[in-house]
C-alpha cells in the first residue's frame, strides 16, 4: 500500500507539471492570436518535496554517517597505535637502562680492577727496587761469596742425597767439598763454619749404607725362578718298580730261605714301617700350588716395597714368611731350593738404618755468610 501511495503521489506532480505547461502553452497561443493589455497569471505550484531533495537528504545523512564511523574507528586505531607506542616506549627505555646498568657496574668493575692493578705493580716496583739493590750488592761484593753459594748448593744436594735418596756416601763427598770450597776462601773468621761441616761429615760418615739396588735385584731373580723350584712329594713305595724276591724256591736245600721269605711276607701284610726325614705335609692340587707360587711371589714383592720405604719390620716378616712357605712346600733336597733358602737367610739380616740427622749444622752458618757475608758470634750454633 505504501508503495501504491508513493507512486501515486510521485505521478501527480508530474501531471501538474504537464497541465502547466500545456496551460502557457495555451496562453502564449492566445497572446499571440488575440494581443491583450492584461498580464498573465502565474500558475501556483504545489508545496511538497519533490524526490531529489529526500535524496540528497538521505546521501547526506548516510555521508555523515559514514564519516562518524571512519572517524570513530581512526580515533579507536589512533588510541591503539598511541598505547602501543608508549608500551614500545615503556619497554625501550627499560632496554636501554639494563645496558647503562650493566656498563656502570662494568666501570665500576673496571676502577676496582684498575686499582688492584696499580697497588699490585706498586708491589712489584718495590720488590724490583729490592732486588736491584741486592744485585747491586752482590755485584760489589768479593768473589769469595760466590764461593760461600757454591757451597751452600752442595750442603742442600748432600741433603737431598741422604734424606731423599738415602746415600750416605755420596752426602759425605758433596759436604767434603763444600768445606773444601770454604777452606779455599782462606778467612780464619769461618773456622766455626768449618767445625760444623767436620761435625756433619763425622755424623754422616757413621751411617751405613745399604745397597738397596741390590738386594731388590736378588729379589726380582728369586721371583723368576720360583716356578723352576721342584714341590716337596711323598715317596711312595713302588711295587711295581721294585725286585720282587720273595718267591719261594722247590728245593729242600732252602727250606732256610723259604722260612724266612715266609716269615718276611707275614709281617709286611700285619705292619708296615716307612721311615720320613721330613715335616708330613699332605699333597697340593694343581691350582693350590699355583696359589702357592703366587702368595710366596706376593711376600717378596712386599719385602721390595718395604726395601724401598725403609721398613725394617714388614722387610723381614715378608721375607720369614716366604722362606717358611717355601721350606715347607718345595722339595729340600734340591739345589736350587738350598740356594734360596741359604739367600733369604742373608738377606734377612740385612739392617736399613735410617738417618737420625733432622738438619745440619753448617747450614744456619753457611746462611749468614751469604746473605750478610760474614758469620755472626752472636748466632753460632752451640756444638
């Protein structure tokens, strides 16, 4: 219905249209055919709103409509776009306060190490200092001190001889030319230096030494030749092997003989007597006489260790042990068990004697000859 009506009023102005101009088309023909004095009358129009304004109107609603959504949505995306550049803004300025923290505490780091550095050279500047004055006093100094370190070198390699090594000779002949050296100095103030180096040679002289290299090579040649050593086995009775001569003869003649060989085999099956020159020892297995072997192997190898950390003890309790084992177990009348035997005997009563000196005596003094070059009376050691 509303459309019929729209159309409807939509056609009448048309027609109005149409009757208007037909109307002055009729009055500019009857102006024409018949003139007249009196003025034509404008026809009155109709007061609606014609189609195109309403048009005009509602493109003009729907542009502002349009334009206030555009600009509410660019406000919305201008507010976004704002708060997204103050959070990059925010996380900026947060970014770049932990490398300007990171590089103060690196400063600071860089002072602290800078000052360490400049006490530390101070240190060594100092020390520098020292040691050129020391080596301009050694420089100025008579060529006899040079003997004095000569000396005090060989005193310390003696020591590293007798302590370390524990060679007493060759300490001796070290600390003989360390006196030697002082002697050629030819300064009668050193005679106390020299009474100490007579003292520790005296007290190093006394101490025997032991031939440590080679006691452990007799040890190491006993070890090889265990498995060469023959067991100790029962000796049984062959029947077999002996004559059997206690078969009878048929002759009257021996009826003497035949008695006794009678006699004789009587007593052999009631009573039989074995005579044994040594300890009854049951017979080992194959893998108990490698165990054997081993344990005796084992107790010379300690008696080595011990040899070397100069422990008499364990030394000879090592070396008792194995020649119990092997007197009990290998065979005696062998020669190459006699041997061994009679070597673990001698080497059983080898003495390992340690060196009792803690220090030298001419150590302190040969210490205040090179370093004040002179002895001091007032710090002789009391002999």
């Amino acid at each position: 219905m509303d459309n019929k009506e729209l159309d409807e009023n939509l056609q009448e102005p048309k027609r109005e249209i149409i009757s208007e101009e037909k109307a002055q088309a009729l009055n500019i023909s009857k102006s024409t055919d018949e003139p007249s004095s009196s003025t034509p009358q404008p026809s009155s129009r109709n007061s609606g709103v014609s189609w195109g304004v309403l048009f005009n109107l509602v493109l003009i609603l729907l542009l502002t409509f349009v334009t206030l959504g555009g600009g509410y949505y660019l406000h919305q995306e201008l507010t976004k776009q704002t708060d997204r550049a103050q959070s990059l803004a925010k996380e900026l300025r947060l970014a770049l306060e932990e490398p300007s923290n990171q590089i103060s505490r690196l400063d600071q780091e860089q002072r602290q190490a800078q000052a360490q550095l400049s006490q530390e050279l101070e240190v060594l500047n100092a020390t520098q200092l020292k040691l050129n004055d020391r080596v301009a006093k050694l420089a100025q100094r008579n060529p006899n001190h040079w003997m004095a370190e000569e000396a005090k070198y060989l005193v310390r390699m003696a020591g590293s001889k007798l302590w370390l090594e524990k060679d007493p000779s060759t300490a001796v002949s070290l600390l003989k030319a360390a006196d030697q050296r002082i002697e050629s100095m030819k300064d009668p103030s050193l005679t106390p230096l020299r009474k100490a180096l007579a003292q520790d040679i005296a007290q190093v002289s006394v101490i025997k030494s032991t031939d440590i290299a080679g006691t452990v090579l007799m040890l190491d040649s006993m070890i090889e030749n265990l498995d060469k050593l023959p067991l100790n086995r029962a000796d049984l009775i062959n029947a077999a092997n002996m004559v059997d001569n206690s078969e009878m003869t048929e002759s009257i003649d021996d009826w003497q003989s035949n008695l006794a060989k009678s006699w004789q085999a009587l007593m052999d099956d009631f009573v039989v007597v074995r005579k044994r020159t040594t300890d009854v020892t049951p017979l080992l297995k194959p893998d108990e006489q490698w165990y054997l072997v081993e344990n005796i192997r084992n107790k010379l190898l300690q008696s080595q260790l011990a040899l070397y950390r100069q422990d008499e003890v364990n030394y000879r309790q090592s070396l008792t042990l194995a020649r119990k084992w092997i007197y009990q177990y290998f065979d005696l009348k062998n020669n190459q068990t006699e041997e061994t035997l009679a070597a673990l005997d001698a080497l059983s009563t080898l003495e390992i004697q340690t060196p009792k000196i803690q220090q030298f005596s001419s150590t302190p003094l040969l210490q205040q000859l090179v370093i004040h070059g002179n002895l001091m009376i007032s710090e002789e050691p009391s002999l």
